[in-house]
C-alpha cells in the first residue's frame, strides 16, 4: 500500500554551514534597505527592432512594470522582455527590452508610473530573454540587529569559506507553500495554469536540491571547490548523470520526482558553494550594510540567513 507524506513534511527550514555564535536582525524595513543592480553584458548593436530600457523601480514587480511598458509601447506583453525577476519590496535596477517592429517608439520620457524610472535606453537586434544577466550587485541594510558584535566572526567565516548556495526562501512561497501544492499537483489533487505550474515544478526541484544541500552540509563534504549538486530531472548528455548516493537520495521522495519526470524536466547542476566576489560590510549601532555582487540565480538571502537569524518586514502581500 501506498502511503502518501503528510503535507507538513515540506518544512522549509535548512542548516547553516557553521555554528558559531549568530545574532537577529531585520531586512526590507524599507525598499531602500535592499538595492539590487542587474548586470548585462551585452554588446548593444544601436539599431533593430528591440529597445532596450535600464528601468529603476521602488515597490514594483518585474512582471507588473513589463505589463505597463507593453501597454505604454502599443505591444503585446510577450514582446516584452527581461532578464530575471527582481524583488517588489526593494530598489532595484534592471533591463526590458520591447519588440517595436515598424513602429515609432512612444516618447520614452513620458513613460510614467509610480516608484519607476528609466536610467538609459538603447536598441539592439534581439530580444532580452531570461537568465541572460550575468550578476547582481547587492546593497542590504539590516537593521534591528540584537547584538551587532557577534556578527564578526560570521562575516569573516563567510568572507574565506563562502556560504550554502541554497535557493531563498522566497522560492518556496510563505511557509512553503508552493511545494505542497507542487505535491497536490502532482497528484492530481488540483489544477494549476501554466505559471503555476512553473512556479510549483520550480519549487520541487529546489527543495531537492536543498534538502541534499543541507545533507552534504551534515556530512561536512559540501564545500569543496567546483561540486555541483543536481537539479532534479531527466539525464542527458550535456551533465553529468547522478551517482549511487544521489539516486538514493531521491528515491526518498518520490511524490516529487515522479511529477517531475511527467512534465519532463531534464537534469542541471548548480554548485553547492557560492563566494560573493567584491563582499563588504560596515557596522554601526544596530545596522549592518552588506555590498557585494552574486552570479545570477544566487539568492542573497542565503548569504543573509549564512549570517543572521532574519526577519523579513512584511510589506502587504509579500
């Protein structure tokens, strides 16, 4: 007989690499707390049909300012593009692209909507698709710090070892949410649109990773230069299979892998060790200001959590 897991088995809750004395803290108090620049290397050809838009936005989602600029620019919404989605509750920088064909672009200065500027423009002969960025400069201000001289130790740890490159807990949804309905869905339990589905399949395969994440972290054997774990799905040629212990280890769930064998996900590796390169802290009363830049798909937040025990200002509906 088949038992299936209680939903509450998904808890969204993994190690830190070190033991050492931590403190508490705050982020996003405010948007400006959290800055986040995106960084595009691409060498733009200055003619096309595409414009470019190097957009700031304050308490604006990616997805929503991409809707208003396909509504300012006379486009459909899939003829615009971006690279990575940028938090809501922050300041953050980052590229659109908009597909204008023949037309006239719409004066760019007079694009408005709340909280959003454009720094820069430029037009180029593609299109901007996603994970095209190469890295993001963080600027995060934690406040509310409960005893700001444990933190040395920490920093310094993280400085020379790195941190566990886990995805953040924003991956999951709240409490975890999105992998016990990616379990639901699996199931058959519910229906999901296409950007759910996305949503949950991408959050199955992230508990994975970090679940065996937190067991390689247990085993002390997660910090050696260049490992890279799985992300859960169908082997092909261009990665490196899964060995005797990985297989083994997702055998133990399979309510996850079987849905993620139905929908055809294929195999990636991800290293399980990150150093934020050009990585600086000042500190001062109960405020710790964190700078450094991560390649993209790393989740500052981990290198946060790597530090503090983090409470995150609930903004609306965060």
């Amino acid at each position: 007989m088949n038992v299936k897991p209680p939903l509450d088995r998904y808890i969204i809750d993994f190690p830190r690499s070190h033991s050492l004395p931590i403190t508490s803290g705050m982020i996003k108090h405010t948007c400006h707390d959290f800055q986040v620049k995106e960084y595009l290397d691409l060498s733009f050809s200055g003619a096309g049909e595409h414009l470019y838009l190097y957009v700031e936005k304050v308490g604006q989602n990616t997805e929503f300012v991409a809707k208003r600029l396909a509504n300012y620019f006379g486009v459909r919404a899939m003829d615009v593009g971006f690279s990575g989605l940028k938090d809501r509750w922050a300041l953050t920088q980052q590229w659109f692209s908009i597909y204008l064909g023949n037309k006239t672009a719409a004066p760019i200065e007079h694009f408005e909507l709340d909280g959003v500027k454009i720094l820069e423009h430029n037009w180029h002969d593609k299109k901007l698709r996603r994970g095209t960025h190469q890295a993001n400069h963080f600027t995060i201000r934690v406040t509310n710090i409960a005893e700001i001289g444990l933190l040395e130790q920490p920093l310094r740890h993280l400085q020379m070892h790195g941190f566990p490159n886990y995805f953040g807990a924003q991956r999951f949804g709240r409490e975890g949410a999105n992998v016990r309905r990616a379990v639901q869905y699996f199931a058959g339990e519910i229906k999901a649109s296409r950007s759910q589905r996305a949503f949950y399949l991408s959050a199955a395969r992230s508990y994975l990773f970090n679940q065996l994440l937190a067991a390689k972290i247990s085993e002390n054997s997660w910090s050696e230069e260049g490992v890279e774990g799985p992300l859960y799905g169908d082997a092909h040629e261009d990665t490196v299979p899964l060995d005797k212990a990985e297989q083994d280890f997702f055998a133990t769930y399979p309510e996850l892998v079987k849905g993620i064998h139905k929908n055809r996900m294929t195999l990636h590796r991800r290293p399980y060790r990150m150093k934020a390169e050009q990585f600086s802290w000042q500190s001062e009363d109960q405020v710790l200001t964190l700078s450094f830049m991560l390649p993209a798909g790393v989740f500052a937040t981990s290198l946060v959590q790597e530090l503090l025990e983090v409470e995150v200002m609930a903004h609306g509906d965060q």
